[in-house]
C-alpha cells in the first residue's frame, strides 16, 4: 500500500510567467520579484553612496548583481523555509552573544622585574641566599657603552 504525500502540493510554486500573451522566457517565483525590487534599489543606493553616477552602465551593473543577489537569495527559501524565517534567522545570528576573544589588559612591559645586582659567576654556588634580597629595576631601553 502505497501513501500518497501532500509534496505535489507543495511543488507548484507561484510563478508569474508575464503578462497574458505576451510571458516571459524566465520563471520567478513572485516571492523572487518582491526581492528582486527590494535587493534593485538596494543596490541602486549602494552605488549612489559609492559615488558611481546614474547612467546605463551603473544601471546594467546594479541589474547584474540584482539578479545574482535575487538567485542566491531565492535559493535558500523554500516553501518549507520562508523569506520570514530566513530573515528571522539571519537576525538571530546577527545578534547572538558571542564569547569575548579581546585580549585584555595593556602592552606587556619589563620595567617591573627585579634583577639581581651581582651575576652569577660560573664558579658560585647557588645554594646560598641573601637575608636582605636587594633589587634593581631593569632599564626600559639598553644604553650602549
């Protein structure tokens, strides 16, 4: 026995194939022409705040990456994911905590280390300490001699 799914439903997609008489070569789902409006002046804007004039050539540009943005865009939405939820989830992992990866503190410097006044010879022994432990605070830059 065989059960018959609901997914035939579902495969027809709203498509608008152009005006009566007169249909386009290209399918698109009407979801992908609210998009591709939306993502045209999108890019129209992008360009005039780049500095690129209004002329024929902007405008093909701005099509060309319309209809690239658009394809992208209508490729990962779904009937069973929708442009609501697809945006939905790009808000979420736009504004999801992130775990903190600034280094924190300051600059690492030297100045603060105690060294010995007297080196250590090659002949000494180092089981002997000082009762009084006297330090000097190394120089931050090396005179040359």
């Amino acid at each position: 026995m065989q059960i018959r799914t609901d997914d035939d439903v579902y495969r027809v997609d709203a498509v608008w194939l152009g005006p009566p008489k007169a249909t386009f070569p290209w399918r698109a789902r009407y979801v992908a022409w609210g998009v591709g409006m939306v993502m045209f002046l999108v890019v129209l804007g992008i360009e005039r705040q780049l500095g690129i004039g209004f002329g024929f050539f902007s405008t093909a540009w701005g099509l060309l990456i319309t209809i690239v943005l658009t394809r992208l865009i209508g490729s990962r939405i779904s009937h069973e994911r929708p442009l609501s939820t697809v945006a939905l989830m790009w808000v979420h992992e736009l504004t999801a905590p992130r775990r903190v990866t600034a280094a924190r503190g300051g600059a690492v410097s030297a100045a603060r280390i105690r060294v010995d006044r007297d080196r250590p010879r090659p002949g000494q022994r180092r089981g002997r300490r000082r009762k009084e432990r006297t330090g000097v605070r190394a120089p931050t830059s090396c005179p040359q001699q």
